[in-house]
C-alpha cells in the first residue's frame, strides 16, 4: 500500500471571507461571555466577546483613518500584551496584512526584514528594538490602545486567498523567510479541532506561550475564539512552575505548551486538577519521559501535533485518535499527505519525505520575494516539508528528523530522534540533542549533546546508550551545553550545532 492520506478534501472556505471576521462570529451571539483572560498569581484581566470585537474593529477604523489601504503590510514588533492580538485581528479586519515578529530581534535582524518587507506602518512597543533608520511611520501601543473605542469598522470581505498575513520561519537554511498565508488559512484550521484539540465550545484553554508566539496565536487565541471557548494566557510574570496552580483555579480543560514548560512544571509541586481533560504539546518533539512522568501525575494524556510556518499543523493525535506510541500521530481528517522518494510515492514502511498536497486550504502562498526557494519546495502537486518519517500500515506518521539532520553510521541512516529519546531517558539530562560531526574529511561520529547541572561522566553515558541503542546508533562523543539552539518555533537547530563544534576544531 502506497504511503499516502486522502479521506477526501475538507468543506471549502465560504466567499467573501474575512479572517478577523469568523475568528469573531462568536461576538454576536455571546457578547458577554469571557473570549480572554489574562491570568496572574493576583488576579485576572478579563475581556469579553463583545469588548474584543469592538476593540478589534476599532483599531481597524483607526488604521483605515492613517491613509492604509487593503494589501499594505503592517510589521508588528509588539512584546507579551494583549496588544498584540487586537492589532493582528484589526489590521486584517481592515484588510491589511500583519507581520507579526519576535520581539526578541535585535536592531540589525529587523532592519533586514524591514528592508525587504517594505512596510507602510509599524506598530511597537517601547523597549522593543527597531529598524534604523524606519522605513515608515511608526505608532506604539499607547496610540493602538486609543484606538478602539473608536467606531466599528466594517469587516472588509474578500477572497479567500488573497493576502491575509506574513509569518517569519528559519526554514532549513537559517535565513528567515517570509511565509505569506491567505485569508482562508484560518478556515483550515478546522480540521485541528477534532484532528488534535478535542475543542468545545464550554472549554478553557490555558496556553503557556506568549501573546506574540505563532503557536499561542494560533492554539491559544483564535481557535478557542473561533469556537466560541474562553482562551486563558498566563501573565508575563508567571513562572512555568506557577502554572498548575492557576489551571486550577480558573478550571482549565485544555493546557497548551511546548515541551520544555512541561518539563519544567513537573519540577514542582501538582495540585489536582479535576476540570483538566488533556494537554497539547508542539513544537518540538514531546520526550518519552516528560509524557509518562505527566500522564502519571496528572492522569490526563498529551497529544501531539506535527506543522510548520507553511501549513501549520496538519499532524497529530487527539482524543478521539491517539497516536501510538512513538509516532507523531495521524493526518487529520481533511488533509492529503504523502510520503515521498523524488517524486516517487513510496509504500508504507519506507522512509521518505513528508509532504503536503498544494490543494490543502492551510498552505502557504508562497515566500515573499523569494520565488526559487518557494519552488524548490514543490514537487508536481506536493509541498516538500524536509522532514523524514515512515507512514505505518494504519496511517500514522513516525518522525526520523530533518531530512538535512539524518546521520549516517557506517552507510545506516539514523534519526537523531531515537538517539535523543535515548538520551533523555538519563536522570541527569535534562534535554538533548544528536548530531554527526565531522572529525576529518573523511570520519564523521554520532555525538550527543546535552544539558544537565553539571558535567557527566562520558563513559557512564556511553555505558547508558549501549542499553537503549544498537550499537551503531550509540554516540561516540559527548558534551554539555548551557542550552539547546532552537529556532523561533522551539525546534532544535542541530545545523548550528554542527556548524559551532566544526568551526571550533577546525573542520568547517
């Protein structure tokens, strides 16, 4: 049996449509019910359907009112506040196109993307950096803020492919790109609500990112609100292990996270938690022992989700399907996915790349100004996503890293991702990461890099994997890191481990 997914295409986007506009139906029918709550360890700051939506489409009057007109980008370099959602949802209410980006980029990283994104308004923050010189008007949050009170804006209807908002991924190459989705992308993200959340209308779903990450954008923010559930964002001062404790006081049903912020919660104390149902992990993989050390101390099970800048996620396991263990999970229902050599589908059981159907309503338009790199990615009707996995005889997907991460051991391929759940299984590490290094031009080693407190003993390490790994897949080299290098999505950047060890003995 060929590796590949269809179940049949999923219901079309309905035209006209408006991104900002189906995210906030809900506000029609249930003004006053909380879309928003802002959670600390002193109290909460609350935001209705209705409040929301006035203040969304005000700031879309104000916008309109500076001169901007439909299709002018709009950079947003606006930190951790609830700022940064009413202006995504206005400048696409008014038909604009956000950008949103991390606040965490330095003056001369925003000052490239500046230039060739060529805004026509920015919208910060004070202490966020940059372009210099700006290449356009500049109005911070205090003036955004004065913005919604004004009158509503009318939602500006269109077609749904046309330009909806601009999102930065590293990609494979470590130079950001810019992903430009259409309006309807929201409406592909449908199939996550029954593909990966189980999502209700009656739930609270409690997401531990920051306003201005695409994952907490996207899970956090506009599904619970496109459903009509309240979305629970934890205040900028509160601590990953302070967490438990307001999932149990505002009645958390659903908890989102990387899986760092699991493992770090699981450090401290877990109050009961009855309302909870389930946990969503992405991002990176979930850790074999993170996953089992939750589900014993809580009860509940997590699932996880496979995506990317481009698609966003169009993997994982659920409720009503759980992935089996070890795999990522399940094309969800509506998706058409293949596994491919070349062009070539293989059959199941085989490694090969994942790869979307261009048909899906998720994908990406393109790359902006980038039109080689947008068709390298493509193969006839498929999307390349780099990534390796094996589909099995039921449909589920197992992940064997990045194609350009995949080492060799003596002429076998090996993922990094068995050699790393390997790794993490070890009381003293905390996270890990597997690389080939190159040693001379013509000897490479697997190599495993790892944080911990403290320096560990590299033959009890070696002694550790030869228990868990054949022999061939066991690393030969060990070394601690402060930290792992992760990109703006929290995947772990293996490339730049390489690159930083060759470069430091000379193998570059």
């Amino acid at each position: 049996m060929d590796a590949l997914f269809d179940d049949g295409p999923a219901p079309p986007c309905p035209a006209p449509f408006n991104l900002a506009a189906h995210v906030l139906a809900r506000a029609a029918q249930t003004p006053d019910k909380v879309a928003l709550a802002v959670i600390g360890m002193t109290g909460a700051d609350r935001w209705s359907f209705g409040r929301l939506e006035a203040a969304v489409r005000g700031t879309a009057t104000g916008l309109q009112r500076l001169g901007l007109e439909p299709g002018d980008r709009v950079l947003m370099r606006i930190g951790n506040t609830v700022d940064f959602p009413i202006a995504f949802l206005g400048a696409l209410a008014a038909d604009l196109v956000p950008v949103p980006t991390s606040a965490l980029l330095t003056v001369p990283e925003i000052t490239a993307i500046a230039r060739d994104l060529a805004p026509r308004l920015i919208l910060t923050q004070p202490g966020v950096a940059l372009p210099m010189p700006a290449p356009c008007p500049v109005l911070d949050t205090a003036a955004l803020a004065g913005m919604r009170d004004l009158p509503p804006a009318d939602y500006a209807m269109g077609d749904p492919d046309r330009p909806g908002y601009v999102i930065y991924t590293s990609g494979t190459s470590g130079v950001p790109r810019a992903v430009l989705h259409a309006h309807r992308a929201i409406w592909a993200r449908r199939m996550m609500w029954e593909g990966w959340y189980g999502l209700r209308e009656t739930d609270r779903l409690l997401h531990a990112g920051a306003f201005n990450w695409t994952y907490t954008l996207g899970t956090g923010l506009l599904d619970p609100w496109t459903v009509g559930a309240t979305a629970l964002i934890r205040d900028a001062d509160v601590m990953p292990t302070q967490i438990p404790l307001l999932m149990k006081r505002h009645d958390a049903t659903i908890f989102a996270a990387a899986p760092g912020v699991y493992r770090q919660m699981l450090r401290a104390d877990m109050p009961a938690l009855p309302r909870l149902r389930h946990g969503l992990s992405a991002g990176e993989k979930l850790p074999d022992t993170t996953r089992e050390k939750w589900e014993s101390t809580t009860g509940t099970s997590v699932y996880e989700a496979f995506g990317m800048s481009e698609c966003s996620t169009f993997v994982s396991g659920s409720p009503a399907r759980p992935a089996p263990a070890g795999a990522l999970g399940y094309p969800q229902p509506g998706r058409r996915v293949a596994v491919l050599d070349g062009d070539r589908i293989v059959p199941r059981n085989s490694p090969g790349t994942l790869a979307v159907s261009t048909r899906d309503p998720g994908l990406m338009l393109r790359y902006l100004g980038a039109p080689e790199a947008t068709a390298a990615r493509l193969s006839g009707e498929w999307f390349l996503t780099g990534d390796s996995v094996v589909m099995d005889d039921d449909g589920a997907l197992r992940y064997l890293g990045r194609t350009d991460d995949m080492m060799n051991a003596g002429g076998v391929r090996v993922s990094p991702i068995e050699v790393e759940n390997a790794m993490n299984a070890h009381p003293a590490i905390q996270e890990s990461a597997a690389a080939e290094l190159r040693l001379k031009a013509d000897t490479s080693v697997i190599s495993c890099f790892y944080v911990a407190d403290q320096d560990l003993d590299p033959e009890e390490l070696s002694a550790f994997a030869a228990d868990r790994l054949a022999r061939y897949k066991c690393p030969r080299l060990f070394r601690r890191v402060e930290a792992l290098p992760k990109g703006g999505n929290g995947k772990i950047l293996r490339r730049a481990l390489r690159q930083t060890w060759e470069t430091e003995h000379g193998q570059a």
